[in-house]
C-alpha cells in the first residue's frame, strides 16, 4: 500500500478505507463481514499490515464469542503475515505473544516479548507477560523436579514485577490457575505448542484496544487538511495509541507499514527516555534521517508525524502545528 | 582519544550546551562531559534504545544512518547525532538557538570523523 495511484493511472482504494468499514463493523459486532471487509481489503492491497492485524483483532473477537482455537490460529497466522511486512509492529508483536501464551507456547512468546523488549526495555505490557512467563516456568520447573525441597531453581534475570493495574494478560482466576499449575495438571502438556491455542481459559487476549479513542481520533483526522498545501509537506500520518495507522496523507508514496511502526516505537522509546533520565516529558521528536525529516507531535490518544522534505523550512511547519494544536484542542 | 574529549570539551563549552557525551551504539560510554558518571551511563543507555529504534526501522527502509534526532522536552533538548558507529548526544536548554547548536553539533562531529576515531 504504498500509493493510491495505479501506474495506470486508475485509483485503488485506499487500505485505510477498508481499516475503516472493517473496524465500524468489528464494533458493531459484525465480525463475519468485517473479516470480508479486511479479505476485499487485501486483495487490493496484499502487503497491508494494518489489515492483517485489524483481521486478527476481529479474529480474537470471535474466539472469545465460539472459543473455536481455529479462530485463534487464524489470527496468529494473521499477525505473522503482518511482522513479515512490518516486523517491528509493537501491536501485531503483543497480540501474538498473547496467542502464544494462551497457548502456552512460553518459548514463542518469550522470544517475540524479547524482541519488543530489546527495543523497549520499560514497556510494561511486554515486561508484564515476560514475568507472567518466568513465573510459569519457575513453576514448571518446580512441578516436574524431583523432591528435593532444599535446593532452590536458579533465577533468571527477572524484568520489573507487573502492577496489577498494567497486566495486560488478565489471569481472572489467579488462585485456581495456580492451584491447578502446582497439580501439574496445566503445564505437563505434551503436544506440540501450536496444538494447544486456546486451552488456557483465563488468559484474555486485549483486541479492543482502538475502540475507546475512535471518536477522539476522528476529531484530529477531521483537521489534518490543515497541513494540505504545506510546501514541502511528504506525508502525514496519524497514528493511534497501538501503533497503528489511522489516517494518512501520504503524498509520496511512502510505506504506510514501516512508518507508523518507526513513529510508534521512536515515541514510546523517546517518552521513556527523557522520564528516566529526568529531563521532563517528551513533547516534540524531529528525526532527519535520508527519507526526510519525520517530526512527531504528541496530540490527545494519538502521535501525529509529518514528513517533510529536508530542505523546507522548519519554522513554517512549526506555525502549521501550533495552529492545528490551537484547533484540535478547542 | 584526546582529540574527542577536547571537541567534546569544546562543544559544552558553548553557551548553549549543557553537556554531551558519545556513546556506542550499544549504550558504552566513549567520552563524556558529564560529571556524574551513573547519570551519564542512564542518558547513554537510554539513548541508545532510541537509536536503536531508529535504525532497526530506518534499515528496513532501506537506509542505514539518520543525521540527526531531537527531542524537546518540558525541561530541556536532546540532540542525537549519528557519527556512524557511535552516536554524539548533547543537552540543551529549552530555549536555545537551534541554528547555533546544530552549528556547533555539526564542527564537533566533523572534527571527531578528521580524527578518524569513529570505528571504535
């Protein structure tokens, strides 16, 4: 999805067009159409990560209405189509983790949470899982070891303990779960990973994430035509909370799958930054890298990031933001 | 080495910077002006995510270096410049001439590649 222009010169509709119909569908519960929507969608446009993951978060949605783990499979199978266009996806990178953990494949989701955390080491949903996975591990090790109640397991080196308040995998039955791990009964599984999507009961999968702000984020897409004639204007791209593309102007073709990712993930790395080491809160990011110079705005549920050509002038961009602020907070 | 820390002694010495250091890409401190050293190894590591973000997405463009990040922040500006295999990062004031920092970012940046010390 790179342009909206054919060689041709015959319009494609657009990905964000499908993104649209689809996720006003998965909120209206319709979720056979809104998968319909998302398979026209990449039929047009068949390297989409965005609809490959807004495919799986309606997939989700419809294991945890039937509890069919095909669903889940699907879904996985989804997200993996999306990291192979976009794989520093921060949303595609959690829901599959989540899947691999529903499905107890701790060494899948591990390594897909090592990858987030490599970049991202505070993330707190991704250090959550990962003490969530040790915790299981420590467990398992307990429950297949012989009775030697003196000797301690060796601890790996644990990531910041979770706040109940920031789990995003949701144990609702923290007690049972564990009473059952100490029986062995849940960990002594001996099929293969992929078989067992599904056969953890209380962990629930977040797919509603980008549901809440939706009407928030169409007030600041109402206003992008603001930057409309801004000379040396690339592209804009207004990003949501997950990481994922809610509207772009993308006047030069530029990869509406790495972009948002980049966006996503320079802000969060940036807004970590300057907190630990005491300079404030993150206002304003301006990247000059070969592809021009990204400028990242944080604005109410949302980043929004101008790419500009190198050589415009910087000041009039400014007075274009400050403007647009001005209007989106009135 | 000499030759770095005097550029780097040179560029905190500007009115407008309030202190630098240079950092492998993988967060090790190479030089650095600030007094504090575990203040110096947080910035440096944390840094060092951002850029490791940049070019994890900027080579899946296609492109291996960025020339610069800035940061604003309530309380101040992070300038990251790419020196290749190292990366410069100079602290700044809210309200500084940008024109006049970038200046003296990019003479300390050239003067540390004349000293061919950038592969370390």
């Amino acid at each position: 999805m790179k342009n909206n222009t054919e060689p041709d010169g015959k319009s494609s509709e657009p990905g964000e067009d499908y993104l649209k119909t689809a996720k006003d569908l998965k909120k209206m519960n319709e979720l056979a159409l809104a998968i319909e929507v998302c398979d026209k969608g990449l039929e047009k446009n068949p390297n989409d990560s965005n609809i490959y993951i807004l495919k799986s978060q309606i997939q989700i949605d419809k294991f945890k209405k039937d509890k069919n783990p095909d669903n889940l499979k699907s879904a996985l199978l989804n997200l993996e189509k999306a990291l192979k266009f976009n794989p520093q996806s921060y949303i595609a990178r959690i829901l599959a983790s989540q899947i691999y953990l529903k499905g107890k494949a701790y060494n899948k989701a591990k390594s897909m949470l090592a990858g987030i955390l490599k970049s991202l080491p505070d993330d707190e949903k991704a250090s959550s899982m990962m003490a969530f996975i040790i915790k299981k591990e420590e467990e398992k090790a307990r429950a297949t070891a012989p009775p030697e109640p003196e000797k301690t397991p060796v601890k790996a080196a644990e990531p910041p303990a979770p706040s109940q308040d920031d789990i995003i995998i949701k144990n609702e039955d923290e007690t049972a779960g564990e009473n059952k791990e100490e029986s062995g009964e849940a960990m002594v599984d001996t099929r293969p990973e992929e078989n067992n999507l599904g056969d953890d009961d209380k962990l629930v999968i977040d797919s509603d994430s980008d549901n809440e702000n939706a009407a928030h984020l169409e007030a600041l897409s109402d206003k992008l035509t603001m930057f409309g004639r801004l000379e040396g204007l690339e592209a804009i791209f207004l990003v949501d909370n997950d990481g994922q593309l809610f509207k772009s102007i993308n006047k030069s073709g530029l990869d509406e799958n790495v972009i948002p990712s980049l966006v996503f993930n320079l802000h969060k790395a940036s807004v970590m930054g300057v907190r630990r080491v005491g300079y404030g809160s993150f206002q304003r990011g301006v990247l000059t890298a070969p592809i021009g110079t990204i400028i990242l705005v944080n604005v109410f549920y949302a980043i929004l990031t101008l790419v500009i050509d190198n050589d415009s002038d910087l000041g009039a961009v400014e007075t274009r933001i400050q403007r647009y602020l001005g209007e989106v907070m009135q | 080495m000499s030759t770095i820390k005097s550029t780097l002694g040179i560029l905190c010495s500007n009115d407008f910077v309030r202190s630098g250091l240079i950092i492998t890409k993988d967060g090790m401190i190479i030089e650095s002006a600030i007094e504090n050293t575990s203040e110096a190894e947080t910035l440096g590591a944390f840094m060092s995510q951002i850029v490791l973000t940049i070019k994890n997405s900027l080579s899946e463009l296609g492109y291996n270096e960025f020339t610069r990040y800035v940061i604003q922040s309530s309380k101040g500006q992070v300038f990251l410049m790419d020196l290749g295999q190292s990366v410069m990062i100079a602290l700044t004031d809210l309200d500084v001439d940008i024109a006049k920092v970038n200046i003296a970012l990019f003479q300390a940046a050239t003067e540390i590649k004349k000293s061919g010390r950038l592969d370390i």
